[in-house]
C-alpha cells in the first residue's frame, strides 16, 4: 500500500503544479483519502489545504 499511495501523490502533485487539471486532480485526492486518510490529511496540511486537526 505505501508505494501505491506514494505513486498517487506523486501524480496528484504533477496534476496540481503542471497540468491544474481540477477534474483528475480531486479523483487522485478522492483515492488518497480512501487509501489512506490520516496520510491524506498529512498530505493537506502540508500544502496548506487544510489546518491541522485536533484528535
């Protein structure tokens, strides 16, 4: 599963920075967040997405 999720967000970067297809770009996301959720919200903080979430 790690080196699946680590395609998806390299691809999900390629689409967000090169190619701002918003379409492909939140199916990726989509996919992420059911892969891997507390990854994705890692992932989120980390673009700035979204505020860190108290647990």
């Amino acid at each position: 599963m790690p080196r699946i999720w680590f395609d998806m967000l390299t691809h999900t970067e390629r689409v967000r920075v090169l190619h701002r297809d918003d379409r492909e770009l939140a199916a990726v996301r989509r996919l992420m967040k059911k892969a891997n959720g507390s990854m994705f919200d890692c992932y989120l903080e980390k673009i700035g997405g979204r505020s860190p979430s108290i647990r």
